[in-house]
C-alpha cells in the first residue's frame, strides 16, 4: 500500500505579516504588498483571503457556517472571505462579471469551468500557472500525483503549465468504477409480486411488464395513476438511454464510445440507435411512458417518485428518489430483439482538473497554495467531499476514531444522501484515493451497496474494454469542438425526443445522417480520435 499522511502540519508563521484592515481582527492578504514566505500553519496572527464558490441553495449563505471550515480555519489561522453564490446560472454570471470587470477573489472554488474558459483565462492572464506551487509548497497534492501520475498528466495543459487544482475521487476502478454507469433503471418489484410477473429479461417482456403496470392496477387504489415509465429526457442518471444498449453499442452522456480497436464512434449515428428509437417510440405509442418526461425537471420527477407512482424510472440512487427500501430493485441488463445485451459504459470518472483556480490579483501565493494543500491532506479530503463528525445542529456523515485517526460512515437513517452532503461538505479541490479506504475512511453505505450491484449485474455485460479519456485538447481544438458541439449536440437530442414521440426515425434517418454530416461530425469524430491517439502514446 501507498505510503500517506493522516495528519496536517501545525507550526507558526515565521513570515512578516504588514499591517492591514480586515473583519473580524484579521489582516487581509489580499492587500498586502508583498508575499508571505515561509508559512506555517497555525499562523500567529490571522490573516483572510478572498475566495469567490458555488454551494448548494441546502447549504448555509455563509461558507463559513460549515463546521468543516471552522475547523480548517482554527487549524491554519486563515480566515477565508467567501463571496458565495448559489451554484448554477447565478454563480456563472457573478464569476464570469468578476473576470470581466478585473475586480477578482484571490482565487475561484467550484470553479464550474471547462478547459476552453481554463485555457482561455490563462491565455488573458487572468489566473496563474500552478505547478511550481504545487512542487514547493503543496506536499499533500503532491504526493497524490506522485502516488496516482496519470492525474498529474490529466491536469496539464497542451502548454506544459498546469492552471487548476482538481477534484479526484477514486470508487473502484475499470469496469468496476461506480463511475462506470450513470442512469440505473430501477423497476417496481412490489408491483411485479402483487401482478405475479418475474423480472423481466429482454425487451419484449418489459414492454408486457410495462403494460401490465398500466392495466392492472398494481397499486391497488382502484385508479389509472400508475406511470409505467418515467425518465427525464437528455438527463444524465435520468435519462432512458441505459435502454439503447439492448440495440448494439448503445448510447451515453457525451454520444461516445470507442471500440477495442481503438476507433472513435458517434452512438446517434449507429444502426442500433436507430432501433433503440424505434422500440422506445413503441413503448410511447402503448402510453407506457410518463406524458411529462420529455418536460419534466428535477423536483417534478422527485415528488412523483416519492409518491410511489412509478413502475420503472431512472436514476443514480434510488434512495435520493424512491427511499432505500425494497419496493424498487435494479432491472437487470435486458437482451434486444437480435440477442444483443451490452451495458454502455459513461465516459465519467471520479477526476474534475478545473476545480478550483488561483488569479492573477493574488499576492500571496505561498499562502494561498498551502491554505489549498490543507484540503487535500487525505483525512480533510474525505470530509471536503462527503461532510463531516461531531456536529451539535445537525446529522452528521461521519464518527471519528481519535484513536485510529480514522473515519466511519454513520447510517443515513432514512435521508437522502446527496441532500445531506450538500448541506455539510464543502467540495472544491480534494483525493480521495481508493487506497484511503480502510486506513482513512470506510466507504459510505450507498457507495459501496452500489459499486456491488455494479460489479454483479452491470460489469458481466459491459462489452467494451476502453473508455474515451479525460483528454486536455488545445484552445484551437475546443473552440473547434465546442462550436461543433453546440449545434450537433443539440440536434441529436432534439431528434431523439422528437422520434420517440412521433416514430419518424425511419423516414428522416437518411436526411439526419446527412444532416450531422453538415453540422461537423466528421471533423468532430477527427479531432476526437487523434487526441485519443495521443493519449494513447
């Protein structure tokens, strides 16, 4: 095993600290006119810095509120002025107002940047290169790398810089990686026993099964309310598109496979798309399928799903839609007409290289990147992401061992896991190897209980031995990419939506083909396979 380390550096400051005004009695590194060297946490006298994040609307206005960074700041003597706002549209807006206007944070948490916005703010100077930070001053993240060097690849730029500290989080590896399946299909099974119906295990007999949901009452409240169906439309964990993998490769998030020859394919131009369409068109024509699920948001697919009106639906973890009970089990991979059964695997893995960026209006790196250091210290990383122990105000995600210096998953008892994460962790740049497990952490109950149901029913049916890689394009390739992107993408979901309601597929497929030609597939599926190839080298 990999050697690492529990516990965080507690020395002093031996730097000199100017004078400058700042709330709560501590001075502003921001105004300072010079670097701090030679820090050392806890600092003698507290000094803040200023960090604009996201956070979830569960979570408290006030970063500072979490208990996680109550104890980080008591640890280091830095206290962190949040500028904070609710992740999404509003949080983007504010970001990129900052950039634009000059007047920036010392640094951006939850950044919500992709490489192209990356590479181009470092083109514009807006944020500063890394990787000398991390080699001198970061021997946390550094030892992460040096244990785990394909994330070390992964991070840097096509320039040789590194602009961003990113978020890891190892769940089992390959085929076994809880990464390795978005949208789970869970099916009723209550409904099934009192129907006398078995799982089914092909296509056809979920088409029977879906009908029998629709006609026979299953609740048993005399009503037509059962939805046999449900999905929200081009929805990651919620989309229908675990389905299509009855019908040949079948189709993901981004709409890209690659075969074990190494060959770059676009899933919405296959033939077995075609048929996946036509099935589900199908299924739509019988009224097996949620009227709403092509409209549907989130909190409209969640109060039906508590409501138990659901057959069949789609999602993560059942526990954050239908509660962590029996009523509903995972639909085993199901064989197409022609005998095909593949589970496609996501290209998703537990890394985000653009977590968290420092700007050019710091002036004290050395402090800033070992304030960051902290967050990866292997004990602070797996609070950052989950939550943490010995809250007083609310339900906590772990226990601690002093004596093991060790975490353990505390039972959730009920609540939705992500709801009470969002509450309590703090996300941002962190590692969590799967070497933590044991020494550090246990695994939490829902993840493990899914990694099993993973590697027992989804693994045996995963045809395809690759996954296409978190490859770092140039700024030329990704402005390329996303301006293909931007028109194809939305074209093939729009189609698809379309198709499974009006079953035109095969009276427009020759026009569709045509029409993802003129929209850039082929320079697409170019640029994609040659920085596989890369990447392979």
């Amino acid at each position: 095993m990999k050697k690492w380390s529990k516990t965080m550096s507690a020395a002093v400051l031996t730097g000199i600290l100017v004078t400058a005004g700042c709330s709560n009695n501590s001075k502003s590194a921001s105004s300072e006119d010079y670097e701090l060297k030679d820090v050392t946490f806890p600092l003698k006298e507290d000094v803040s810095l200023k960090i604009m994040t996201s956070s979830s609307p569960l979570a408290p206005n006030d970063p500072n509120e979490k208990l996680i960074l109550k104890r980080l700041q008591k640890q280091t003597g830095v206290e962190i002025d949040w500028t904070n706002y609710t992740a999404g549209e509003t949080f983007d807006e504010k970001r990129n107002l900052a950039v634009a206007s000059g007047d920036l944070p010392d640094a951006i948490m939850n950044t919500g940047y992709g490489d192209y916005e990356i590479l181009k703010l470092a083109k514009d100077g807006a944020i500063v290169p890394v990787e000398d930070l991390i080699e001198k001053h970061m021997p946390n993240l550094r030892k992460v790398l040096e244990d785990a060097p394909e994330y070390k690849a992964m991070m840097t730029a096509p320039d040789g810089h590194i602009y961003s500290f990113p978020w890891i989080e190892e769940l089992g590896a390959g085929k076994e990686s809880i990464h390795s399946v978005d949208d789970f299909p869970w099916i009723n099974v209550e409904w099934l026993d009192k129907l006398g119906l078995d799982m089914p295990t092909n296509t056809e007999e979920l088409k029977n099964v879906l009908k029998a949901f629709k006609t026979q009452d299953p609740n048993g409240n005399g009503k037509a309310d059962e939805i046999p169906m449900s999905f929200i439309i081009n929805h990651g964990g919620e989309d229908v598109s675990h389905l299509f993998g009855a019908f040949g490769l079948g189709e993901n998030g981004d709409h890209t496979v690659v075969t074990d020859d190494g060959e770059i394919k676009m899933t919405a131009s296959e033939d077995g798309y075609k048929e996946a369409i036509r099935y589900l068109n199908d299924l739509y024509k019988e009224g097996l399928m949620d009227v709403e699920a092509f409209e549907q948001d989130w909190n409209t697919y969640l109060s039906k799903g508590k409501e138990g009106r659901y057959g069949m639906y789609f999602t993560w973890d059942k526990a954050n839609i239908t509660g962590m009970n029996d009523t509903y089990e995972l639909l085993p991979p199901l064989e197409g007409p022609d005998g095909e059964k593949n589970v496609t695997r996501t290209n998703n893995m537990g890394f985000d290289r653009n977590k968290m960026v420092i700007t050019s209006a710091n002036k004290n790196l050395e402090l800033t990147a070992k304030w960051i250091d902290q967050l990866y210290d292997p004990l602070q990383s797996v609070q950052d992401n989950w939550g943490t122990y010995g809250d007083e105000k609310q339900q906590n995600i772990f226990e601690f061992n002093e004596a093991d210096q060790a975490l353990k998953h505390l039972p959730l008892e009920g609540t939705a896991p992500v709801e009470l994460r969002e509450k309590t962790s703090i996300g941002g740049p962190l590692a969590i190897l799967d070497e933590y497990y044991g020494p550090v952490t246990t695994k939490p109950d829902d993840a493990a209980w899914r990694l099993g149901l993973m590697k027992d029913v989804m693994v045996p049916h995963m045809k395809a031995e690759n996954i296409y890689p978190k490859v770092f394009f140039s700024l030329e390739d990704l402005d390329k990419l996303s301006k293909i992107e931007t028109d194809l993408f939305a074209y093939i979901n729009r189609k698809k939506a379309e198709w499974i309601t009006n079953g035109k597929i095969d009276k427009e497929w020759e026009a569709y083909l045509k029409e993802l030609d003129r929209l850039g597939l082929q320079e697409w599926l170019e640029i994609k396979q040659a920085g596989y190839d890369r990447n392979q080298e």
